[in-house]
C-alpha cells in the first residue's frame, strides 16, 4: 500500500505535466483560424528566394526543412514568433542519419557493432551538434528491416534482425532525444519509414510491398513499437504501397495501430512528397483527393507537396474532411513544438561556442567506427606485426574522403575527414614505409591503366593492404543494385595483387554486402567496413596494427549468389529443409534420375548456406563457449529464466565478444522462424580470461502474433543457444506452461 502510495505521488506531477501540456495546446488551438491550423500541417524546404518570408508571416508554413544556418533559421524563426498573429515557432528538420558534422559509420556499420551505447552516443553527439545550428527535428532513425543486399537504402538501416533493429532503434531514439526534447542539445526524432519500405520488390527502390499481416506484426513492426515505447516524438510514412494501400493513405496503420494500439503521440510527417505520390500510385485521381486521403488516414503534417496547404479549406467546407481531424492533426503537431521548448527558447544561441567536431565526438566517431569492422578472413597476417616495413597500400578507397562517409551526409565534410592512407601515414608513418598507390581511380573505374603501378608497389613490399568497396553515392536512396560484386576494375585489380604472391589483407568499404567470394578467396585477410564516416581512418589502422582487436558481427546475412536472395537468418523451416549435404550441381550424374538427388530445398549450383551467417564476425583471438546451462527447465507465464553459459578467451589477444542468444520456438499457432535473435551482449575479455555470461528471458520475450493477431507467448517446448553468430551450435531448451 506504502509502496502503491509512493508511485502515485511520482506519476501525479506527470499527469498534471500531461494536462498542463493539453491545456496549453487547447488554448492555442482555441485562438487559431482554419487557416492556421492547416498552416501548421504543411511543411517546405527551405530556399533562399525570400518567398518564404510572407507564408511564415501569414501562419501558412508550420514547418522547414534543410536550413542549417543559425542566423538564417532565427531570422525566419523571428518572422514566425513576432509577426505572425500568433507566434508560434516554426520546426527545422533536417536528416542527421549518422551524425551531423561528426560523421559516425552508416547505421548498418553502427549496427554490426552491436553496442546501444554506441549507438546512443552517437545520436546524442548528432543531436548536440545539429541543435546548435539550429536544428530542432532529425528524420531519423530508420527501422526498416531489409533482407535484400540491392536496396540502397539499407544503409541506413539496422539490419534485417527484428530484436536488433529494436533494441539499436531505441537507442537511437533515446540518444536524439536526450533526457528532455526542450534541453539544447536534444532533437526530436522520426522513425521511418511507415512500414515495410524496405522489402521493396526486388530490392528495387520505391517498389511495392506485399508484406501480409502475421510477417508485418512480427517482423516489419516490431522496431516501430519499440521506438514508439522508447519515446519518440514522430513518425514518417513510407514511399511504398503495401499490398496496393499506399502508406501515406494507411488508415490501419496509422490509426489503428499507431494510434490506438500503441498510443502514439507524437505527429506523423509524410515523406517527401509522398502524399501527391498517391497520384502516381493510382491510389489518388488528384492532389485534392490526395490531400483527403491522407489526412483521413492520419498523416498529421506533410512534407513539401503543398496539397494540404490548397485543398484543406475545400475539403473541410465539402465536409471531405472534418474541422476534428484537422484539430487532431494541429495538436499532434504543437504537443511536440512544446515538448522541444520553441514557444520559450524559439532562437539558436548564436554566441555559444561551437561543439561542431568536438574532441569527444571524434573520439566517440572512431569508437563506433573501431567497433563496426567485422573481420571476415584471418590466416594470421593480421595484426601487422614489426616485421613489417613496407606496406602498399593500393585501392580506390584508401583515400576517398568523401566516399567514406557514405549516403545521406549533407553537413559532413571531407575536409575534415581522416582516410586509411591519412592515419597510417599519421600514425605509422615513422616505423613503416606505405607506398600509396590507387590502381584504380574509383570504385566504379573500368580504367587498368593504373593496376600495373599497383603490382609494382606491391611486389617490394612485406605486405599488400588493398581498400576496395563502394563509393558513396552506390548505396541510399534511389540508389539500388542489380549486380552487387565489386565494380569497375577492382576485381581485376585484386586478381593481379594475388598474382604477386605477397600477403594479401583486403578492406571492403562498401555501403551494403557485396559479393566477395573471389575476393575472399585471394585474401589472407579480410576487414568488412560498411562507410565508416569521419574517423574511419584511424580506426582502420589501429584495427591493422592490434591496437584494437576486431569485435564487429554481420548485421545481416552475406549471400554467395544474388541468385538466393532474400537471405536471411531467420526464415521458416519449410516442410522440406536443407540438409546441407544434398548433392551439389558438379556431383550430379549424366542422366541422373529425376527424384534421385532427393527433395530438399535449396539451389543445385549454390546450396541454401549463406557466405557468412548473421551475426558472424572474427577476432584477433578466439573464444570458446561452453557449459550452457539455464536455472530452470520449464517455465510458466510471466516468470523469467536465465542462460548462462562460459565464456573463454582461448586466443592471445586481449579482445571483445558480442555473445549472441537464440531462441526457436519448435511448434506455435503460425509456423517459426528457425531462429531468433532475443538477446546479445559485449563482453571483454583478457588473453585467456574466461566470464560468465547471462542472459534473462521473460516469457513476454517470447510472445508473437499468432494464428489470433494477439501478441502471446505460446506454450510448448522452445530450443536455445548462445554462441558467436546465428549458426551456433552449442544447444539448450525449456519448455513453456
Ligand atoms: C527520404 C526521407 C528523408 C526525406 C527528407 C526523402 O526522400 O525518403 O528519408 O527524410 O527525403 O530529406
């Protein structure tokens, strides 16, 4: 009772917080016309033509996005605050997806390293400089789940794993956002894209979805519901339409599920331009029915396509759309302008000394950096040890400052950026000798003029250390691929490396996996960077020379063949598995009979094995897990249980292991996938230093959308296992009541 008494007294001052925020809304809104409302629903992209000043004047402009100059955003923030009839401040948003001056590694870099510290610094270093230019509103992070190596976009992305995308997308939320929106160094988040964006058909930019329902509630909403519960003051509407419902015009999702199942508050942004996209979709005739639609369906503010701005005061008046749901949309809207304090501290602090690459953010940058390489191959080249005095260092991505910062960096500078070549030369240049050679210009040069240089440079030297991958502008939006091996001349230029019979470490810098199974073939090494942004560099070479050991895991599955695409860990079983010992297309005899090879699912000329399997990644040392044990066997609703197992540093470097937890749960209402991700941690450990690791489970961690669309945690007999990738074998299981 004493104690049910004491969390009253904590949640009474929030509740009245709660309704002092709604009382202040209402007030506001009480006092605006219907233009204002729906001036408050339409944002614009910033220009510099000066058109904008008299829509902000006039209350017909809520919201800019794509202004970072502090003078310019108070001078237009002054217009809106004390010219406008009711001074209500205007929101800047503008995408800082992986850092804002400070470029941290694309967000699937910064997922393989499976580390929410990381990620939540980071978005908190972002946060802190965007803030200070006059940013209040990211439009990040992206949770969509991607199993397709050919959509660009997935760099922006946290993997194809459900649990991870979650537990990463919170984190980011949370660091954005800070203890309180209205602290200067915090903005507002917006997770996107609503929903299923990434499994766009054939990893086509842009492209339909056709997700049905238990794989949407299971897989693509899951990382939305967590960042929802994690706080996250917006949302933003997907490009795709979903089984032909265009998400901008996604009433179930917007309203039933966003709203009224999880209890959002925060205000939804359309994409850019998606609410007339409708037209394109065939879902709309005109921007008029547009406009109608989404409204209706619940998208509270829209970005850029002014068909809000021009058609809300006929549909309200035709009763097309009604003057509540327009108030809806308006609260929505102003709750978060509160929330961020504009109404009290609308201007930047121009005097404020810069935190724009600060010393921490660096370092916090080569942090996240060091952690998201994944060492891929290793047959002891690495680390470079003092035998080695000469490297070549060959490859167009060895100094591609701008490249690898990678996609979406509109306010990161290559100036200011630090490239292997750079670092090494930096930090190493005075015990080795690196003789610096492209061989090719740039990722996608079919030119070999240069390759022959390369050889030369490589053929005196004690070590080859060739950077190849991606540039930039291969991966992100629109920015889609057919054929995912390396471009240009680079495979030839690797051929030729090979061929001198040196010592070979290949780094693939690269935006998404490539192909590199011939690359991997001719490599004594193999670093796997996804863009690792401004301090990639340093992080690079300290990885070389041991000054780190590598701890990075695949943040999703690495197919050999575009051909098996989608991969991923994850799948259902089918009713006819792959063995692994099935008869491959070489094998095959002359004439064999039809039925004799057996019938299992997979490919005759490529198995159904993936190169590397999710969460796979190599160290400097090895690890040993054993004795995998749980404190109970059966388990009722509601109660927890714990694995525990040991694990050992069997190698003779000081390193870090992320343990990853797995769960299959053997029979339900609807078919399981083989394996789930529930749980992972990074553990440190000594040479030869041995931990052990728990990992608690509730029952609500095994709860899904089953054959009833309730989200329950079935009975029945679950298997476990912790290891170092998704193909651990080292196995438990416990029964469920
Ligand atoms: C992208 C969004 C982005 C928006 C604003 C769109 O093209 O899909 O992710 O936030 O532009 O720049």
């Amino acid at each position: 009772m004493k104690n049910l008494l004491f969390f009253a007294c904590l949640l009474l001052p929030l509740g009245m917080h709660a309704q002092q925020e709604e009382q202040r809304i209402n007030d506001l809104l009480s006092k605006m016309t219907l233009e204002e409302k729906i001036g408050q629903m339409n944002q614009l992209s910033y220009d510099r033509s000066g058109d904008l000043d008299a829509g902000i004047r006039s209350g017909q402009i809520g919201s800019l996005l794509n202004i970072v100059d502090p003078a310019e955003v108070n001078r237009l923030q002054a217009i809106a605050v004390k010219e406008s009839r009711l001074g209500i401040p205007l929101i800047i948003g503008r995408d800082v997806i992986h850092g804002f001056k400070t470029i941290f590694p694309i967000p699937i870099g910064q997922a393989a390293a499976f580390n929410p510290g990381i990620v939540e610094e980071g978005a908190a270093i972002a946060a802190a400089e965007a803030r200070s230019m006059g940013v209040h509103w990211t439009f990040a992070p992206m949770l969509d789940i991607s199993r397709d190596p050919r959509w660009g976009r997935l760099a922006e992305g946290l993997g194809e794993d459900p649990y991870l995308a979650s537990v990463l997308g919170s984190a980011m939320v949370r660091g954005f956002q800070g203890k309180n929106l209205s602290d200067n160094t915090s903005i507002a988040a917006c997770i996107k894209h609503f929903v299923a964006y990434g499994a766009a058909e054939g990893g086509r930019d842009y492209n339909s979805t056709n997700i049905p329902p238990y794989l949407m509630r299971n897989v693509y909403l899951p990382p939305f519901k967590a960042a929802v519960e994690a706080g996250a003051a917006t949302l933003m509407t997907s490009f795709n339409d979903n089984d032909g419902i265009p998400a901008s015009g996604n009433t179930f999702l917007l309203r039933n599920v966003l709203r009224d199942e999880w209890k959002f508050d925060g205000f939804v942004v359309s994409d850019w331009a998606s609410i007339t996209e409708m037209i394109a979709h065939g879902f709309c005739a005109d921007p008029k029915e547009a406009a109608m639609k989404a409204t209706n369906a619940g998208v509270d503010m829209e970005m850029v396509s002014r068909s809000y701005i021009r058609n809300l005061p006929a549909l309200i008046k035709e009763g097309k759309v009604s003057v509540q749901t327009v108030d809806e949309a308006v609260r929505n809207i102003l709750r978060i302008k509160f929330r961020l304090g504009l109404f009290d501290h609308p201007y930047v602090d121009v005097a404020k000394p810069s935190v724009l690459y600060a010393e921490a953010h660096l370092k916090a940058a080569q942090k996240a950096a060091e952690e998201s390489v994944v060492l891929l191959k290793n047959t002891g080249v690495l680390p470079l040890n003092n035998t080695v005095k000469t490297i070549a260092l060959i490859g167009p991505m060895a100094d591609a400052p701008h490249d690898q910062l990678g996609t979406w960096v509109f306010d990161g500078e290559k100036a200011r950026t630090i490239t292997p070549l750079a670092a090494l030369q930096q930090q190493y240049g005075q015990q080795v000798k690196i003789n610096y050679e492209k061989g090719v210009a740039y990722s996608r040069d079919n030119n070999t003029s240069g390759i022959a240089a390369a050889v030369k440079a490589a053929q005196s030297a004690d070590v080859v250390v060739a950077v190849v991958g991606e540039e930039a502008i291969l991966s992100g939006e629109a920015h889609s691929l057919a054929a995912w091996e390396l471009k240009g001349a680079q495979k030839q230029l690797i051929a030729e490396l090979k061929k001198t019979g040196k010592p070979l470490v290949i780094i693939v810098i690269a935006g998404r996996p490539l192909a590199i199974q011939h690359e991997l073939d001719a490599a004594d090494a193999m670093l796997y960077s996804f863009h690792p942004g401004t301090m990639g560099g340093p992080a690079l070479a300290g990885i070389l020379f041991g000054k780190v050991a590598p701890s990075g895991k695949l943040p999703m599955t690495f197919p050999k063949e575009m051909g098996q695409i989608p991969m991923y860990y994850n799948h259902n079983n089918t009713g006819r598995p792959f063995r692994g010992n099935e008869t491959m297309i070489d094998d095959i005899p002359l004439e064999a009979a039809q039925t004799s090879l057996g019938n299992s699912s997979y490919y005759l000329d490529a198995g159904a094995a993936p190169l590397f399997p999710f969460g796979f990644g190599l160290s400097y040392s090895t690890f040993d897990y054993t004795n995998l044990r749980l404190d109970k066997t059966t388990l009722k609703q509601g109660e927890t249980l714990t694995a525990t197992v040991t694990l050992k540093n069997t190698g003779s470097y000081e390193a870090t292991e992320v343990a990853q937890l797995y769960i299959r749960d053997l029979v339900g209402s609807i078919a399981r996938p083989v394996k789930e991700l529930k749980g992972f941690k990074r553990v440190a450990l000594k040479a030869g230093e041995s931990a052990e690791v728990s990992f608690t489970l509730h029952t609500d961690d095994l709860a899904f959308y089953g054959i009833d669309m309730k989200e329950v945690a079935e009975p029945g007999a679950f298997k476990l296992w912790i290891g170092g990738d998704s193909n651990t074998k080292l196995e438990t299981g416990f029964t469920l009541e």
